[in-house]
C-alpha cells in the first residue's frame, strides 16, 4: 500500500517513465548525493554514485521510456520516504527495487539510494 507520504519518490519514478527523465533534476538540491546500485543479474552489476554530475551521467546511459516502474508498498518517517516496488518491461516482471530518499522542507531530494535485482521478486 502506498500513500500521498511517497509523493516525492512517485514523482520522481513518473518522470524516469516518462520521455523527459531530465525532469528529475529539478527535484534535486544543491547538495545532493546519490548511489545506485545496479544488479544485471547473475553476479554483474554496477553502482552509479555521485552528485548532480553523476545524476546527469546515470541518466545519458538509461533507457528512456522502456521500463515502468511499480511501487508496491512506501512509508515516510520525518524526512525520509521509503519504497519497495518492481519493474516491468511490456508488462513482464523485470527486477525488484528499493528506492530511499532525504527530502528537504520543499520537497527535493538531498540524498538518494536505489537497489534493483532481477534476482528476487517480491510476490
């Protein structure tokens, strides 16, 4: 189950949907800083890190409008929202995800952590 207290990480999924996933750097804050952790699967994986910079470099690599993401269940506690949810790929399971993010008193993002695997689902 998810609520309006995960507006900022469904916003920000919505738009890496989407044609325009740039419209995440509008939801960042001067000081932001990120990891992703990136599994392929079968051992292969990848983390992105960074700040802005970074940010800009994870997305030239991604796909655009090719992944739908689904979360499945959130949470928000003072300053942190929460997510577990999936992606699919023409409506078939692709991977698992966890998403966590600090947000500031305006709603942007100050710190961002995201693990994804296509090793284990969630059903």
């Amino acid at each position: 189950m998810t609520t309006d207290a995960t507006g900022v990480l469904r916003t920000w999924f919505s738009y890496m949907d989407s044609e325009d996933p740039d419209r995440v750097l509008t939801m960042i804050t001067d000081d932001f800083r990120m990891s992703v952790q990136f599994s392929r699967g079968e051992g292969a994986s990848a983390e992105f890190v960074g700040d802005r910079e970074g940010l800009v470099l994870y997305l030239a690599q991604r796909e655009k409008s090719t992944l739908v993401h689904h979360i499945d269940v959130g949470s928000r506690v003072g300053d942190v929202e929460l997510v577990l949810g999936r992606t699919t790929r023409d409506g078939d399971f692709e991977a698992s995800f966890n998403a966590t993010a600090s947000v500031d008193a305006a709603g942007s993002i100050r710190r961002l952590l995201i693990c994804r695997t296509p090793e284990l689902a969630f059903d």
